[in-house]
C-alpha cells in the first residue's frame, strides 16, 4: 500500500540525547532547511560576484528576484518599510525554494510541516510588535481602536480587532502548511492509482492514464501554488510590517 502521509515523516539523522529531559535530535528537516538556506546564499553570491552591464542569467535571475521583491514592499508599506526588505526577501526566498526543492521526488517539504510555517509566522508578528512599540511605545495599541467608531462599541471593536491581529500568525502559518501538505497528498494519491492499476494488466495500464493526467496537471498546478504561496506570505508580511510603521486606522 501507498501512504501518502510517509513523504511528511520526521526522520532523526543525529540523535542529540535528551538534556533536562528535551529530546533533541538532528532530522531530515533540519537538514533540507540548513541545504536550502546554503543553496539561497551561494545563488545570491555566484549570481552578483561579477557584476556587469550585460547580466548573465543567473545575474539577471538575482537581480529580478531583488526588484521582485522590493516593489512589493514599497508598494504596501512604502518607501519607509525599505527597511525591513532584508527580513521580507529572506522570507520570500527561504519559502519559495523550499517549497520549489519539495517538488523534486524524494526530498522533503520542510513548509507542509506546521512547526516551521508557525516560526515563520512568529518572527513576522513579533518583529510587528517590538518594532511596534520600540519606535511608537503606547502609540501603537492605536492599531487597536478604530477611529470614528461611537463611544459605546468602541470596547467591541477593540476586542475584535485584538482578536484579529492574534489570529495573523495562525492564518499566516495554517494558509502555506495547509495548501503544500494538500497539495503533495493529492499528487501522491493519484500516483499510487497510477501503480496500482498498472499492476492490473494491458486494461489497466489504458485506465492509468486519467491519475497520470491527473498527476501531470497537479504537478504544474503544485509549482504555481509553490510560487503563489511564497508571494502571499511575502506580501502579507509587507502589509503586518506596515502597522508597525504606521499604526492606527
């Protein structure tokens, strides 16, 4: 039998032992992150160490990358939110690589793991926070009270709009874990009806050919929605970061 789950299966490669009772361990996960950062930063580095006029591809690919994102953030957070390009463009690169590397078979989708969607997440909110309060201090619990809003709903409001900032980090991490895992499940499946029925004689290798078809759309679909997602939480990290720098209604 073909489980779709086993692709997701968290693997110890070093055993760390357990101090104070915490089982540490080296896994397969860590071990795609660790790769996939040293593959953004020798690209960016192999990419930009000659310079020229006339850009090679992987100049060119680096310099669309860059301008790709940049415009993102100034065009959601302003030419002030320039200052948090570096955190955005990490972010954007790290995610859209891993999840572009769990394509590939037999790797692993670090992103269709919640635990490294919600880190993500966290880092954005807590960067909104303490930059937050660091630049505004009280100021910026205005992000909380709605302006123009009577006297007696304002307590309402504020406590849905409290409500709505925690739940960022929830809906920013559920949107990029819940769309990959979907979606490599999905392939999975119908590769394992590929399998089967072309186990089953010459009729079911003509039958094969629907899940086959089926799995070549979903493969192209999987590399728009890898792209799609890396742009949505880059994006949506942009429009967070701009209530840090601007906040109130």
């Amino acid at each position: 039998m073909i489980d779709p789950i086993h692709q997701f299966q968290i693997i110890k490669i070093v055993d760390l032992g357990a101090p104070g009772g915490v089982q540490l361990a080296f896994t397969n996960s860590a071990a795609f992150m660790f790769g996939i950062v040293a593959l953004v930063f020798f690209f960016l580095t192999f990419a930009t160490r000659g310079r020229t006029l006339v850009p090679s591809r992987l100049q060119s690919l680096a310099e669309v990358s860059y301008e790709f994102v940049a415009s993102m953030v100034r065009s959601t957070a302003g030419n002030e939110g320039m200052k948090f390009f570096p955190l955005v463009f990490s972010l954007f690169m790290f995610v859209l690589v891993a999840n572009f590397v769990g394509m590939i078979p037999y790797t692993f989708t670090v992103t269709s793991h919640l635990v490294v969607t919600a880190m993500l997440a966290l880092i954005v909110i807590l960067t909104v926070i303490i930059y937050g309060f660091v630049r505004h201090g009280t100021h910026f619990l205005h992000l909380f009270v709605p302006s123009g809003v009577p006297a007696f709903l304002l307590p309402f409001m504020v406590v849905i709009e409290v409500i709505s900032f925690l739940s960022r980090p929830i809906s920013l991490s559920l949107r990029l874990f819940a769309n990959m895992l979907a979606g490599h499940i999905a392939m999975k499946v119908f590769a394992g009806f590929i399998v089967m029925m072309s186990a089953t004689g010459v009729a079911g290798i003509l039958g094969a050919t629907l899940p086959l078809a089926m799995v070549v759309a979903l493969t192209a679909l999987e590399f728009l929605v890898a792209f799609l997602q890396a742009y949505v939480f880059a994006v949506l990290t942009c429009i967070y970061l701009n209530d840090a720098l601007h906040p109130g209604h």
